[in-house]
C-alpha cells in the first residue's frame, strides 16, 4: 500500500513475469556463435531449450555430462550484475519421444536473483490468449528481439513423429531463426506455458505466413527434472504509484488547456497515409488501461510527425479529453533534469519549482504525482537519445530517474496519456500491461507515391510504385530521392536510374547514407558549406544564430543581402527534410542528416574557429540574462561548453562549467539544483568518446582531479556506485600527482565509505591502508580520524571483534583531542553504534545514536539524520517497543524520500520491513517496502542491503511454509557472505539453518 495525499492505497498489480530476466543466449562451445535462445526454470541453474538448439552446437540432446554447450547470461543493467558466461550440459531430455525440448544444468551457481526465474504453468488454458517472447534473432544490428502473437492452441503433430504432447500452434509475424528455445509468456495468466521450437517459411505466396509453434511446458512432467507447473494464473506484481506531499498536491494548480509544444516540428504540408496508424493511436489512447503508447521505428519513418499529426487530430476533437499537452523533444534537449524542470513547472502551472524538490527521483514522483489532476497528454520524441543502443542494455533507459518518471506514469491512478517515439522498444515498460507499443512501419506503395507526386514528381504511376517499392517506402529516403530528381531532372521520375539501385542487404540508416552521397552531389557549393557548418549545433537554432554558420557572409550589410542568401540556403533545404522547422520558429536537421554532414566536416581549424564563434555566441546569450536560478537559464552556459570541447578547448571548457554552472564552491548545478546527471553529461564531453573509464582530456593535473571528484560524485548521486569507485579512484592519483594530501585524503575516504556500502569488503582493505598513508602525508588529524572509523567499520563487518574496538577507541580519542565534538558523529558515529549493538552494548549504541542525531540536525545532514533513526528504531525493535520503533522508522522513511541518496532510502525501507514483520503488520505493505527495497539495492550493487533484504524474504518463506524457497534464500545469502567476506551474514545464516535442522 501506498499513502496519497495522507491517505493510503492498495498499490495496483500491472507487472507481468519481466521475460528478460530469465532469457539467455545458448552459445556453440567452439566458436561463440549465438544459435539459439534459453528459458531459466530452476532456482538450481536448469535452463531449457529446444533439443535442436543443443544439437546445432554439436551435443547430441542427451543426458551426460561429458559434452557442454555454453549459456550466457546477459548483463542485468549498467550498474549491477555483470555479464557471464558459464558451461552446461543436458540435465534431463526425452529420448523415448521427439518433442523438442531439453533442459541444461548450468555450472556453478544460477548468476541471478532468486525471483529472477520463469514461472511455469501448463498451455491447456492458453488458447486464444495473446502471448509476449524474446529471443535472439537477428534483425539488422540488433542481436535480441521481441516478438507477440495469439496462442492459437494445440493442434496434432507432423506425422510419424512421436510426441508426449501436441505442439502449440501460434500466431505471430515476429518470429523467426533464433529464437528457438524463447519463452512464450502468456499475459492473460502471467505464465510461460511454451517454448519457440520453430516457424513455418511461407512461400511468395504468403500464405500462414504467421505461423510458428511451440513446446506446450507440460512436457517437463515428464522429465526427471523436477519443475512445479503453476495451476492457476499468477498475480501480477504491484506498481509503486507516485507520492506527492499534501501541501505541493494542494499548492499545484496546471492551467486550463495548457500547451507546450515549441519543440514540436510544424505539420507536414505533403501529410500522406498513416491512416491505420492514426486510428490504431485512437484505439489504444481511448482504452481504460493505456497509459503509456510508443511509436517505434526506425530513423526517417515520419514518427514525430505522426506524433504531430494525431495531437493536432486530437485537439480538434473535442470529445477527446486531451487538451493539456507538454511536447518534450529529447533530440533538442537530451537531459532528464531539464525535462523534469519543465514538466513540474507545466504540472503545476508554476506553483513549484523543481529547487524545492532535491533530486531527479523526487521530481519524477511528484510530476507524476500531480498527472492526476487534469487529463494531460505528454509527448516524449526522440527517447532513443535516452536509452542504450548497443548490447546487454539495448532498449533501456540511461537515466533511472526518467524510468521512475515512466514507471509512475505506467501505474493506474490518473486518466494522463504519455505518447513516445523512439527508434528502439522502452524495454523497461514492456513488463507493465498499461504499455502498448505500435509500430511505425514504411510508407504503403499508394502513399508513397502520393508523397512522391506532392514533392514535384512527375511520371508513370508504375514508375513512381517501382521507387517506393525499391526503396522500402521509408519517408525520409523518398524525401531525398524527390529532391535529387527534382534538381537534377525536374521531377521525372523515369530517371531515376541515374542513382544507385537500393542493396536490401543494408541497414537502413547506411541506406539513408547511399542516398544522402547522391543528394550532396546535387547541392550547391553555398548549401554544402552550410549544412557541413550547420552541423556544429546540436540545438535547434533561430534565424539570427544561422548566421553564424553561413561561409564569410559580412554580416554588417545590409538585411537584403542576408534574406538573399537564406533564401538561397534554404531553397532545397526545407522541402527535402534534410532541415526541419518547429513551433518556435527554430531550424534543425534530421539527426540521420546531421550526422552524415558532420562526418564531412574538416576537423581543422575552421571547424575550431566555428565552434569558438558558436561558444561566443552562447556566451554573450548568458551574459544578457539575469543571474541564473534554474536549469532552464543554465542552457546558454550549457551549449557554450558543448562548443568550448568542440574547439578542444578544454581549459576554457573546465573553467566556464567551475564558474558558471557550478559557480564556485556554491556548487549551483549539483548542490542546489540537484541537476547531477545534467552535469555527468556535460563531464562526459571532457572525456574521449564520452567514455568516462578513460582520462579526461585536459592537460591540468589538478584541473583534472576537479572534475573527476565531480564525476564521481555525480555517479555516486545517480545510484552508479560500481563507476563512481572508478572515477574517485581516478581523483585520488591526479591529486597525488600534485601533492594535494588532503584532496587525495578525502578521495580515499570517499572511496573506502563507497566500497563499505558496495559491500566490496576484500577491496576495501587496501583503501583503508591508503587511507592511513594519505592521512599521515596531510598531516590532519581529522583525515587521521576518519581512517580509524574505516577500519573499525571494516573489521566489524568481517566479524573481527577486537580490532574493530581498538579502532573505534582510537577514533573517539583523536575526536577528544583534535576536534571541537569529542564524539564520532555522522556515517562514523552510525557504524560505531552499529557495532556496538552487534556485540550486545545496546545502552552505549543508543546513546552514542543520540548524540549523532543531534549533530546531524544541527549539521543539516539529512541522510545521516535518517540513518540515525533507523539506527534507533532497530534498538527499539529489540526491545520490542513497536511504538517507539514505528516512529523512528516513518521518520527515517520520510527524510529519505525528500533526498537524493539511494542507500538511506533502502535502510530506511528495509527498517519498515522489520517492523512489519516482528510486529505482525500489513503483508501488502511489507511487500512493498521488500520489493522496492530489493530493486532498488539490487540495480545499485548494495551488496550488504541485499543479503539484509533477503534475509527477511527467507524468515517469510520459512513462517509461511515454503520451506524449499526459504532454503533458497538462504544459499544465496550464504553464497553473497562468503564472496564479500560478510561475518554476520554467514552467522545469520547458520543461526537459521540450525532452528530449521529443529524443526
């Protein structure tokens, strides 16, 4: 349950089985090569497959294990669970029958979370019921891919081959080679009833094209591998709906049919087609259940404009329901800080600002918080810029605040409509029910020539179907074959043998590019000199900035020579799609265009000069502005940056993002605006190819140690803890190079508390040595100090009691004698208490808990104002004093929910947990708390609060009779102990085990 508006409320069920979680590749042995796609059935490591996806990697479908195949297990997202890739041979297979089916044993320990495994029911109750899969095959660049369909049902098998069961009939056009050996999830009842075992080729005719089937999962009856088929539907999982404090909920105000839309392109003067589409799109936003709609496609197929074209459609309607519309495009402005700042400002009708809120999380909560207060319909173009184009991560979102934002707005509570479009599925909303997703495909052959005819050309309809048939009727390549007919040949389409013939063998964007070759060949030498220059922005820009790009136009002249030469720029320009103008009247490219000219760029000296022009430009923007409050007012400084490492100018670009977007230690865009992934964006530019594991690029030691200590403290506020080690490290030897003891002192620190919260005890210990050293070279003894509190915590967590008390003694002496509080105090003061509750001092904990407390209030120091309450409230509990300890941990949770840090978030959760379980308190809340808390330390590597969060989901499964689950949960918890070297952790564990040998 949640609590809205000072009420609580029954968190809704909207998340299906996430089929991604227990997908694998299985990978032939020799060569590495991916042949087909795994299912994880078994918390004991078995994964099944089709036994002609084993036999394809050279092992006969047979039980030994003498022959492996290899199974990998993708990365679980970019800041947790690393890829692996681990042997396994055939456990179980059915050699008195041919149905396609086997399972493997993987070696080793299942490289997952416990609830990370597909649960299974049976295919008898599925017919008709619509179905969701994942599996390898390969479409262009793109190594995974989705596919979903109807569960036709069971039909008799091909004749002479011996089944246990009869196949599954489905019905989908997705599926293809690879994905033999995918899940078929069936989303009616939230189970995997199948796996893919083949697809029917259909012939030019066409005919059932569609079809495929599967193996129905009963098979696994039938095998020695013991596997529980789920009778009945399994419950969806419940959504965290968004929290908004009841004075902001009240103070929120939107306007009356509101509209934000300048970054929105104009309508296409040549609209053709897309009708099925536009009435799709009116199908899903007028259904209860849609929340979020993706159109999803390729680059060039016309989805903004399609986006566009239905908004406009909508608000004509006036039965829609839709008149408060926010467009955000995400190619003009890729920054979540900036998107919350905006959307918060639209929600509220500017009655908050996104200052009173601390982070990016707390602003995409109280966004979506406030979405139900009138019927909005937010646009998000262009997401690709804001999810993974490659690998593991394909798909998923860059930013976690912006998949809390699109999570809140997945879960029912509001009548809102988000509309997105994006080259690549939001694979982070696939799991919800309250996600649709529509495919943007090409042009029809009729519309495609209607567009060709609307673009000037001319000719036999024949010859005009053959170009949109050779050309896969992508809109943006008819656009520019229009254009190259139209200069070179007015518009007669029989000539257009004069290109290149189309290669289908090609991806599309190289597709786009063959054309974009030809089209350069036409431009004059002023139109390629300003679309080569015009690449510099990455911004839409208005009329007065394009001066800036045109070749050596004297721009004292008159206005009749600038309107002469705009015209002459932008003759072609326009019609083509190659430039695009929005609601505000600012130009720019297609990113598919921009890119190929900025390829052709020189980078020289001109192209330098020009970004240094550009930098002056935005510069001067900032100048003339009053003294910045928000992220909106920062965009000048911001695009001045961009131009300043466009120049390769780094110094410059260094010392305008110290003075002007942090301005000084007042830390303006961190600190104060909370902006920290807007200015880990920024950083990256600072980095070769963005890559933040190599060097920054300027030459300046201490320069460099600045914005690395920067770099991970944006990490580390972003949740990126495993990256944010890398970079404090990085800060540390750059301050050493130029004798800044305390700096590296404090990096070292820094980077000992991040391993202690990571759970990274083994490499903790060197760090602490460091520590030692750095603090002896500084000469302060507060460095001292700190490197004493380390260590204390460090042996407390490795069970070494001894040391970690003369530590802890040596700490609170130097505290006495050099410090002005004679106490250890904030993260030092917690984990001192923590020890000393450890080993039964509960009296000394509290007290020193107390003093901390104060401190911290008195300091503003949220987090560890919290962290002290829990502290408090977990002493509480051991008395059992529910009342004080309820308190303590509502007031813990309430802090954290009003601050950036995920870990004080996560240990004041997880205090909720305990209450609720000693004290007999709501399971639906508990749930809750566990789930969200276990999510959350998972994605961040909080090694140490996920063996907390699972002990608790063991001693639940052990009260409530699953015995077989608890005693997973226990192996994992034992298996994460021993790895980190966690003492108590491996001591729960056995204290457990022993009641349950009682029993």
């Amino acid at each position: 349950m949640t609590r809205d508006g000072g009420r609580r409320r029954v968190a809704p069920r909207i998340i299906l089985q996430d089929i991604r979680d227990f997908t694998v590749q299985i990978r032939d042995p020799v060569n590495d090569r991916v042949v087909g796609t795994g299912v994880v059935i078994s918390r004991g490591g078995i994964v099944a497959t089709c036994s002609h996806v084993v036999r394809e990697c050279g092992v006969e479908p047979l039980a030994s294990r003498e022959a492996l195949v290899h199974v990998y297990f993708p990365a679980a997202n970019h800041r947790s669970r690393a890829a692996e890739l681990r042997p396994a041979w055939v456990a179980a297979s059915f050699p008195d029958s041919e149905d396609d089916l086997v399972c493997l044993q993987v070696e080793g320990p299942l490289p997952l979370p416990a609830d990370r495994v597909a649960i299974l029911g049976t295919a008898a109750e599925s017919q008709w019921n619509s179905f969701r899969s994942y599996g390898y095959r390969q479409l262009e660049g793109y190594i995974g891919a989705w596919a979903r369909g109807v569960i036709l049902g069971d039909v008799e098998p091909p004749v002479g081959r011996r089944l246990l069961l009869d196949p599954v009939q489905l019905e989908s056009s997705h599926i293809d080679g690879g994905m033999s050996g995918a899940a078929v999830l069936d989303v009616e009842r939230n189970l995997v009833v199948g796996v893919v075992s083949e697809t029917w080729i259909a012939e030019n005719a066409g005919k059932d094209r569609d079809t495929a089937w599967a193996v129905n999962a009963q098979v696994l009856d039938f095998s020695p591998v013991r596997v529980d088929l789920r009778p009945d539907s399994l419950p969806l999982v419940s959504a965290e709906p968004a929290y908004v404090q009841p004075s902001l909920l009240q103070r929120a105000a939107p306007a009356s049919a509101g509209r934000r839309m300048d970054s929105a392109p104009l309508p296409l003067p040549e609209w053709v087609g897309r009708e099925t589409l536009l009435d799709e799109l009116d199908r899903v936003a007028a259904a209860d259940d849609s929340l979020v709609v993706a159109l999803v496609g390729f680059g060039g197929e016309g989805k903004s404009s399609l986006a566009r074209r239905w908004v406009d459609r909508t608000l004509a309607e006036p039965d829609s329901g839709l008149s408060d519309v926010f467009w955000w495009s995400f190619a003009e402005r890729a920054s979540a800080d900036d998107f919350f700042e905006a959307a918060l400002d639209f929600v509220s009708g500017g009655r908050i600002s996104s200052d009173e809120l601390p982070d990016g999380r707390a602003r995409a909560e109280c966004v979506a918080g406030l979405l139900g207060l009138r019927r909005f319909l937010f646009v998000l173009d262009g997401l690709e810029v804001m999810q993974h184009q490659t690998g593991d991560h394909y798909g998923t979102l860059l930013s976690s605040d912006l998949h809390d934002f699109l999570t809140f707005f997945a879960t029912p509570g509001h009548r809102s409509l988000c509309l997105i479009t994006t080259r690549a599925p939001v694979f982070d909303l696939v799991p919800y029910v309250t996600y649709q997703q529509i495919d943007v495909t090409p042009l029809s052959v009729a519309a495609g020539t209607e567009l060709l005819r609307k673009l000037g050309i001319h000719g036999p309809d024949r010859s005009l179907e053959q170009v949109v048939h050779d050309w896969g009727g992508h809109a943006l390549t008819l656009s520019l074959i229009a254009a190259i007919l139209a200069k070179r040949h007015q518009g007669d389409s029989r000539r257009i043998t004069s290109l290149p013939s189309p290669d289908p063998s090609l991806p599309r964007d190289q597709q786009v590019r063959r054309v974009l070759h030809d089209y350069d060949a036409c431009l004059s030498g002023e139109e390629r000199s300003f679309l080569v220059r015009y690449s510099v922005f990455r911004t839409p820009v208005p009329d007065e900035t394009l001066r800036l790009v045109l070749p050596e136009t004297p721009w004292e002249e008159a206005d009749e020579e600038w309107q002469r030469a705009r015209t002459m720029v932008f003759r072609h320009l326009l019609a083509a799609r190659v430039l695009r103008r929005d609601v505000a009247g600012r130009t720019s490219m297609h990113p598919l265009v921009r890119d190929f000219f900025a390829a052709r760029a020189e980078d020289g000296e001109q192209r330098r000069a020009l970004h240094h022009r550009a930098m002056g430009h935005y510069l001067a923007l900032a100048d003339d502005m009053p003294a910045p409050r928000t992220l909106e007012d920062l965009g000048p400084a911001v695009e001045a940056i961009h131009h300043a490492c466009g120049a390769r100018d780094y110094g410059t670009a260094c010392e305008l993002m110290h003075s002007r977007l942090y301005q000084g230690e007042r830390g303006l865009i961190t600190r104060e605006l909370g902006a920290y992934e807007t200015a880990l964006s920024i950083f990256a530019e600072f980095y070769p190819r963005g890559e933040l594991i190599r060097q920054p690029l300027m030459r300046d030691s201490e320069s460099r140690g600045w914005v690395q200590h920067e770099v991970a403290t944006c990490l580390q506020m972003l949740g990126r803890l495993h990256e944010a080690g890398v970079a404090t490290r990085r800060a540390m030897q750059a301050f050493k190079a130029v004798g800044a003891w305390h700096d590296a002192a404090v990096s070292c620190q820094n980077l000992a508390e991040l391993y202690l919260s990571l759970g990274a005890l083994p490499a903790c210990r060197a760090v602490v040595t460091e520590a030692f050293d750095l603090a002896r070279r500084s000469t302060d003894q507060e460095d001292l100090l700190v490197a004493e509190t380390l260590s204390g915590a460090l042996a407390h967590f490795e069970g070494r009691v001894e040391e970690a008390e003369r530590a802890f003694a040596e700490a609170l002496r130097l505290a006495r004698e050099h410090t002005p509080i004679p106490a250890l105090y904030s993260s030092s003061g917690t984990r001192y208490a923590q020890h000393l509750r450890r080993i039964g001092q509960a009296e000394e904990a509290r007290l020193v808990q107390e003093t901390n407390l104060t401190v911290c209030r008195a300091a503003g120091w949220t987090g560890d104002e919290a962290n002290c309450l829990v502290g408090l409230g977990d002493l509480a509990l051991d008395r059992d004093d529910a009342d004080e300890a309820r308190g303590a941990y509502e007031d813990a949770l309430r802090l954290a929910r009003g601050i950036t840090r995920r870990d004080v978030l996560i240990n004041a959760m997880l205090g909720m947990c305990r209450w609720e379980h000693r004290f007999g308190g709501s399971i639906a809340t508990l749930e809750e708390y566990l789930g969200q808390a276990l999510r959350m330390a998972s994605a961040g590597g909080y090694r140490l609060a996920e063996i907390d969060g699972h002990m608790i989901l063991a001693q639940l499964h052990h009260e409530s009779g699953n015995g077989e689950n608890a005693w997973s949960e226990l192996a994992l918890i034992e298996q994460m102990s021993a790895e980190i070297g966690y003492h108590w952790g491996e001591q729960a564990v056995q204290e457990i085990l022993d009641e349950l040998r009682q029993e």
